[in-house]
C-alpha cells in the first residue's frame, strides 16, 4: 500500500531519550519526581495557605454573624487547593518556565517505562486515556454509591434511615457527580486515546492540555467532593439560585468546582477539535473519518462553545457568596432567572455532549458485529452536527413553567421536537446496518444493542416532555429523573461500556474475560430498566423528584424499584470483579485484532508504540468496507514496513 | 439477485406483519384499558388537555417504539451469525439506500412536526395548559385581566353562577403553602378551597427561594419564583379532593411541602369564603396589603439572611410580615 509522506512536525513528541540523569530529582521520570502524591502535599498545604489568607482578609466577612465560618477562607482554600495541586503534579513548570523566560525542561515529555507514568504529568495520550479511565471510574463509583443511599431511604414513604438534611445532601452530591463524570466519561477516555489513532496521528495537538484537562478533572472532583465536609449543599444538580444563596458553605464546593471542571472540559474540548481539525493523516478526508470520530468533533464544539457559560455561572455565584455581588439575588437587583438562564445554556447542549459519544461509540461498533458497512454515513454524520447545532436552541424548555418568557414556549416546543429528527438519523444508520447483517452478539455488541433500546426510551419520552400540556404534568417528577436516566445512563453509560469491552483489548493487550461480561451485561440491562421503568409510573402518579416522603400507595413501586436499583449496583461489582480479573488476575492476552476490524486503530502494532505509527498511514478508504470486494485489507495501513525505524523518512 | 430480492421482501413482509400486529394490540390495550386513567384524570379542562395529549403522544409512540424493537428483535432472531447462513448484505445498498432514507427523514419530520402543532394548539386553546406563564400572560382566558386588575385594586368580586374568573394567590415559602383570596378582602388560609365549574386564575409568588405550585389533578404547575408572579389558569369541573406538592427543590424539608385542597360546589364556596373572611378579620388586617409579589422581611417570613435588617430600598412591592413584632 502506499507509504506515508511524512510530517516532521509530529516527529518531536516522544522520542525517546537518554534518561535526564543531570536534572533535578523533581523533574527525574520515574517515582523521584513529580507524581500524585506530591500533588496532594502540595494541594493540602495550598488549602492551608488559602484557608489562612482568607481568613487573613476577610475575617469579619461570615453570612451569619460570629458562625466562625469564613466563605471567603472556604473559597481561597479550594481554589489555592486546586493551584497546589497542579503544581505539585508538575502541571505549571512549563507554562512558568515559559513565563519567566526560563528553557522550559521538557523531561516531561521522555517516555517512561512502568507503571509511574500513570500517576504523573505525562504528554501520552494514551496514557491520559487510561489515567481518564480510572478517573470517570472513580467518580462512577462514588456516584453510584450515593445512588445506593437515595435509593435506600425511598425504601419508605417516610423518613427513616437519613435525616431530611443529609437526604437531600446525597441527592445533590450524587447528581452533581454523576452529570460532571458524565460529561467525560466517552470524551476523557476513550476519545482522548483513539481520536489520534483513528485519525492516523502520533500525538494529540495540545498534548500539555491534554494533560492539564485530566489533573484539573481530579482536581474538580476533589472540590466537588470537598461539598461534603463543608456541610453539603441542598439545591441538587441545578443549584437554583436563591436557595444558592441561602445554602451553606457547601455550595462553595459546587460553584466552584462547576468552575475547575468547566475548565478542564473547555481544554480537553478545543484540544481534541484541533487535534482532528490539523492532525488528520494524508487521505483521511472528512468522509473517511470514522464516525466515532466525528462524534467526538461535535462533542467537543459543544464542551468548548457551552462549557465557558457554566464557567461564568459559577463564578458569579461563588462572587454572590463571597464578595456579596447580587448577580443572583433578586432584592438587590439581581435575578434567580439568570441563573436557570445560564445554567440551562450550558445545561442542555450538556445533555447531547453525554449522548453524541454514545452515539458515535454505537455507530462505530454496529458495523464491526453486523459484518456490513455503516448505513448512512453522511447521514450519521449530520445526524450528529445537526444535533449538536440544535442543541443550542433548545434550552428554555426546562423554563416552560417557570413563567419566564412565556410567549417562546410554542418556539421551544418546535426546536425541542426538531431535535429528534437529527437523533432519529441515528435510529436509522444503526437498524440500517443492521438490515440483513450478519450480527456477532459479543458483549459490546450487546451493549449497543441495549443502547438503541434504551436510548429509544429516553428519546420518545423526551417529546413527552417537550410537549407544554403534558409537561405541566411531568416536569419536574420521577418522569422527567427517569426520562434521562434513561438517555444519560442507558444510552452514554451502556455505549461508554461497550466501548470498554470493545477498546480495552487494544489499551492493554488483555481481553475482557467473555463469560463475566455477559452475566455483567443481561444483570445491568435488565435490572436498569427494571430501576427506571417502574419512575415513570411513579412519575405519572405524582412523585416530585428529590423528595424523602412520598404517598404511601406508590411505596410498592418505589421498593420494586430500590430493590433493582441494588441489583443493578451489583452488576457494576460484577463489571469491576470482571476488569479485575481480565486484567490483573488472569490476563488473558488479547489477539492483535480480536474483533476483525478494520479500524485504523487496530491496525497499528500492539501494545501501541509510544508515538503510535511508525510510518504516518495514508488512507484510501473509510473503515467500513465489511464484506466488499474492493475493500482494503485490514492492514491498509503500511504498518510498521521498518520495525526499527522511529522516524521514517521517504 | 432475484432470490436476493424476493429473500428481502420476505424479510421486510414479515416484519412489516410483526410490527402491525403488535402495533394494533398494543393501541387497543392501550386505549380501551389505560388511556382514561392517564394521570393527571379529567377533573379540569387543562388536566383534561394534559391527558388527551398524552395519549395522543403515546398513540405515536407506540408504533415508533415497536417498530424499531421488531426490527431490532427480528435483526437478532433471524440475522444473527448463528442462524443466518447467508454472508451479510453487500454493494451499495448497504451503504445506503435513498429512498429508505428519504422516507426515514420525511416521516419523522412529519410526525414531529404534527406534534409541536398539536401541543402548540393545546398551548393556546387551554389558555397556557395550566402551566406558569409570567406576570402577563398571553393566552388567557376571557374576562381574566378584568378580574386581576380588580382583584389588585380590591375592587374584585365573584359569587356563584356569575360566570367570572377567580383569582387566587398561592404565596409559597419554605415550607408550606398559603392562599390569598382577594375577591374576599384578602384573607390567608392554609386551605385551597375551589368552586366547581369556574375558571381559576392562579397566581403564583414566593417569599423565599424557587418553589414550585404543583396541583396535581387539576393540572396546574407553576414556578413560584421570589417578586415573580407566575400566573395559570384552569377550569374546575366537578367537585373532588386534589394533592398540592411541591416540586422545585427548596430546601431540606422539599420533600414535606405538600397539603391537598377541594373543589366544591359554588355555592358551598361561597359560603366557605365569606365564613372563613369575617373569622379571619383580625388576622387579615395585620397582613400586608394584598400585592402580586412580597419581599420578605428581614425578621420575618424567610428572611434572615442579610444582616442590616433592611429591605431592599428599590422595590415597590409590599414588605411581607411587616407588621409581625420584630423577633
């Protein structure tokens, strides 16, 4: 096949190099310098000095006279927290350096071997990827604890196991989480380590940011965290305004982490839209892009148009809270409304940033099982800039009853129903290629299959929702928490695993044990919709959301549905008793392309060298060819011609 | 290519079949056992309206729905790699098909677009669907801006058959729900008493944070904003019993914030109204004048939070709790 013209400006970027033996020890690879745990020192004594200067300046400044409790030293203290730890992981020494007028030491950029490099600054999108894994993982779990513990005081109709007070504190904390691992669950991972490899590229464009997007990610869900110690906070997700600002110094917490991951997500967006804009191999036009790629484009115009409105929401709020600003604060000239405004701004193109990667995940597998090409790709492709565009233009309908600005609701009704013409595309291309396929039913293909399912669900629902007459009913109740559950959940977290068992064996070199994931797949399939069916009904029947009593002649239902909810709990042990026997009990080693695809992500020698692609690929076709004749061989790649060679020249 | 062909029609054919016949079933079941029992029930026009569509909705979801897990179901039954002896479908059908796509795209726009025009009709011909629609509401039902404005001036009255719009003040904070009823000097009750057969004008304010008015059969929901009042109207029918919630979270005790209210006849209304307005005479007077919208008291309602005591300089509206001792 055709051998690559080369770019020499990819070449740079992990090259091996002498190890930097002359540098100083925190700059040495390895467990010497720069890692997690030297993050945490630093960010723990960067609260400290934060904590302190707040208090320092602003001693008298309490909501509540003599409470001892100083939301400015609250404020400083998360913030000079977030500063320390990024330092301390080593994120700041080249913008610094750079600042300073200093030679930047780019040690950061020296491949490291073993298993340090995932704990450090480290310029590898691959290694981000995985480090990305573990942290969505995290946040996961967390979140699905707290899950656990809503599901289990709506045992009873009455309050019995959480007083009212820590009740809605796990509400809120769990959706918060949740809705923030969600809007990086598919773009952090999976995005950040294939979108180069898809696209035939060594290196991501902005591997710096790459990299500062995921530590400033931990570093949010650390702040976010940091709620629960301050005391919580008692708006939910949505924080609506008069009630944050009335809330206590937990709402420091929210607002400002908003802020931290806002900041990660507008990085990681812009990066990867660069990255797939500039860094496309020779021949990868845009209709060859695999779709999945084109999914993670629109995802991340999304995260960097949207995500900035967030930004600025929360730091209004956090000025509302400790400089006594009233951008929120009615009786002194503010509005409550700004901040649904705001937040609903960023709020709804949210949601599609957490369901384009699902779709782009499904239409990227659906081929692979059925054994034909993708139906519709220029389709697909619309489906999602069309979705992504609309996304802008839909927000006021979570204002339908609010009573603001009431003559745009047949507007918003429209935009909102439009919206699913787009998101119908993709109903189209996945039954499309399904049409007389040949299906493989492999655990990820399964999970796709759940997911048009679901997403199904969650979508004609969603019109349910749009409609103003029978919104009046559902706004707001079980309906509405059950209506994206079953977008968010069944459709992103069902694609985002699909994508694991699918993408880990090309991660790791180990598959995912068959067997277990089966069992894991038909527990979490059918104990989710056994969880979140039933809230529809409860909906209908008039249960608001975020409540800790309900009428007694739903507690049936409700328990029906806690008890799935634990069972679907258990699924998820199952799916991490199945990671860690795959990969670390019994790794069983996965073949070069167990799947038989013929993406350019498989093609490229396993494990994925440091720089990916020996020789740069040229492309002549898009990865879909399944079962035609003229279709390239799997290796249309001129694969690794010079095994030797890091940096081919023609 | 001809077994190809007819093998293909076959396939579609028994689909096509497959999906007709769940489709009708599931419509029957639906519309002979269900549809009347869609909450939130026909007890007014708008929790009528609210139910109509719904089933309107679902009457067009459900052949979506089925249509797409029969294909789904029948692609996994007959097209799965065990069973299926042919290689899958090649050429460049399978890359796409315009005509399939072409109908894909033209029905669902279609059917969307008949929804937001039905849902749009509701909209308007329900006066709001008995949602919040601001302080000056478009669609409004006939004689309802003459019944504010008196209602405002304390020039309002109603009595049994004469047909004019009742306004109501549902005043929320945190948490609990009270009522004003101008037409009757303004008296405050914790009760929601309703007369059958009337149109309702609600209108909807808080004292503190966001609340939300929900009366869940009558099909009412409004968002109680601070200094907003959100007005909903709706048309009581027959007498009944009706649940009050709250679903805007505000606060710790969100999930507590409910009580229930009565529609009764006119007449009993009447005589509720005025019994309730000469026991209440002492405790209205020492009510703030009845306004659309209230700032709370530094001392009072919900207040608390700023801690000059002061209320805002620039607001016209009346001080709630006012006249209440300073704690």
């Amino acid at each position: 096949m055709t051998i690559s013209a080369e770019r020499p400006t990819h070449e740079d970027v992990g090259t091996p190099r002498t190890p930097a033996s002359r540098a100083p020890w925190t700059q040495r690879p390895g467990w010497l310098s720069q890692h997690l745990g030297t993050a945490i020192v630093v960010g723990f004594l960067g609260y400290l000095f934060g904590h302190w200067l707040g208090n320092a300046i602003a001693s008298n400044y309490t909501y509540i006279a003599n409470d001892g409790q100083n939301t400015v030293a609250d404020t400083l203290g998360l913030l000079f927290m977030v500063v320390g730890f990024l330092g301390g992981i080593g994120a700041l020494n080249y913008p610094l350096a750079k600042i300073v007028g200093r030679t930047a030491n780019e040690d950061e950029e020296t491949p490291v071997e073993g298993w340090s490099k995932y704990f450090r600054y480290t310029l590898d999108h691959k290694v981000v990827g995985i480090q990305y894994i573990v942290g969505v993982l995290l946040f996961m779990f967390t979140g699905g604890l707290l899950a656990m513990a809503v599901r289990s005081e709506l045992l009873s109709p009455t309050t019995h196991l959480f007083s009212p007070d820590t009740y809605i504190k796990i509400v809120s904390e769990h959706g918060t989480v949740m809705m923030m691992m969600a809007t990086s669950i598919i773009v952090g991972p999976l995005g950040n380590y294939l979108v180069p490899l898809m696209i035939g590229s060594r290196r991501m464009a902005f591997p710096r940011i790459e990299a500062f997007s995921f530590w400033v990610f931990i570093a949010g869900y650390m702040v976010i965290f940091s709620a629960l110690p301050l005391g919580g906070f008692p708006t939910g997700w949505t924080g609506y305004a008069p009630l944050q600002t009335q809330a206590g110094p937990g709402m420091i917490g929210y607002l400002l982490g908003f802020a931290v991951i806002g900041l990660g997500m507008m990085a990681a967006g812009f990066n990867i839209a660069v990255t797939i804009v500039n860094y496309r191999a020779p021949g990868m036009t845009w209709s060859r892009l695999p779709i999945f790629v084109w999914s993670i484009l629109a995802t991340a115009a999304l995260l960097t148009l949207a995500t900035p409105v967030l930004f600025a929401g929360g730091l209004f709020g956090l000025l509302d809270k400790t400089a006594q600003t009233a951008f929120y604060v009615s009786e002194h000239g503010g509005s409550s409304y700004l901040w649904q405004n705001l937040f609903w701004f960023f709020g709804h193109p949210e949601v599609y940033i957490m369901a384009l990667p699902g779709f782009g995940i499904v239409g990227e597998l659906v081929p692979v099982f059925a054994r034909k090409p993708l139906f519709a790709y220029k389709i697909a492709a619309a489906g999602m800039i069309g979705v992504a565009l609309l996304s802008f233009f839909v927000w006021q309908h979570h204002l339908f009853q609010s009573g603001i600005d009431p003559d745009m609701r047949p507007l918003f009704m429209l935009t909102t129903e439009l919206i699913s013409i787009p998101t119908g595309f993709i109903f189209l291309v996945g039954m499309g290629t399904l049409y007389r396929a040949k299906i493989r039913f492999e655990v990820p293909m399964l999970f796709c299959m759940a997911v048009f399912f679901n997403f199904l669900i969650g979508g004609v629902t969603g019109v349910f929702l749009s409609d103003v007459p029978v919104n009046v009913t559902v706004h707001g109740g079980f309906f509405v928490l059950s209506h994206f559950h079953y977008t968010i959940m069944g459709g992103l977290l069902f694609a985002f695993m699909a994508g694991l068992y699918y993408w880990l064996p090309k991660m790791t070199g180990r598959m995912m044990n068959r067997k277990i994931g089966m069992v894991h797949f038909w527990t979490m399939f059918v104990f989710f919709n056994l969880t979140f069916f039933p809230m529809f009904i409860i909906g209908l029947l008039g249960q608001p959301r975020r409540v800790f009593t309900y009428a007694k002649n739903l507690q049936g239902l409700n328990d029906f549905s806690s008890i799935s909810a634990f069972l679907l709990g258990l699924s998820f042990l199952i799916f991490f008793a199945n990671l860690m026997w795959s990969m670390f009990i019994k790794p069983e080693k996965a073949p070069a392309n167990p799947w038989e695809s013929l993406g350019l992500e498989w093609q490229t020698a396993s494990p994925v060298p440091p720089h990916n692609f020996d020789r740069i690929p040229v492309i002549t076709t898009d990865p879909y060819g399944y079962g035609e004749a003229a279709a390239p061989a799997p290796a249309y790649v001129a694969a690794s011609a010079d095994p030797t060679s890091t940096s081919s020249q023609t | 290519m001809a077994e190809n062909s007819s093998q293909k029609n076959g396939d579609l054919r028994r689909i096509t079949i497959i999906w007709l016949i769940v489709t009708v079933v599931g419509e029957v079941l639906f519309w002979t056992l269900v549809a009347k029992h869609v909450p939130p029930g026909r007890m007014t026009e708008t929790a009528a309206s609210s139910q109509s569509t719904f089933n309107i909705l679902m009457g067009f979801a459900m052949p979506v729905l089925f249509g797409v897990w029969v294909f789904m179901a029948y692609a996994g039954r007959v097209w799965s790699d065990k069973r299926n002896p042919n290689p899958a479908m090649g050429g460049a059908m399978a890359r796409n098909h315009r005509a399939t796509s072409v109908a894909w795209i033209t029905i669902t726009s279609v059917v969307v677009l008949f929804l937001a025009v039905i849902g749009t009709i509701g909209l308007i011909h329900d006066h709001g669907s008995g949602g919040g629609e601001g302080p000056n509401p478009i669609y409004s039902p006939a004689g309802a801006t003459q019944a504010e404005a008196a209602a405002l001036a304390g020039t309002a009255t109603w009595s049994p058959g004469s047909n004019k719009v009742l306004p109501v003040q549902v005043i929320a904070q945190q948490w609990k729900f009270t009522y004003r009823y101008p037409t009757f000097g303004g008296f405050e009750t914790s009760q929601l008493m309703l007369p059958a057969d009337t149109t309702i004008a609600f209108n909807v304010t808080s004292l503190d944070v966001i609340h939300s008015f929900w009366a869940y059969q009558l099909g009412v929901k409004a968002d109680a904003n601070p200094q907003v009042n959100n007005v909903a109207f709706t048309e009581t029918k027959s007498p009944g019993n009706f649940m009050v919630r709250c679903s805007e979270l505000c606060g710790i005790w969100h999930g507590a914030m409910f009580n229930s209210g009565k529609v009764v006849s006119q007449s009993a209304f009447m005589s509720w109204a005025q019994g309730t307005e000469s026991a209440n005479t002492a405790n209205t007077a020492d009510l703030p004048a009845f306004a659309w919208t209230y700032v709370p008291d530094a001392n009072g309602a919900a207040g608390g939070y700023y801690l000059d005591g002061k209320v805002t300089p620039y607001s016209t509206s009346e001080q709630y709790g006012a006249k209440q001792p300073a704690s």
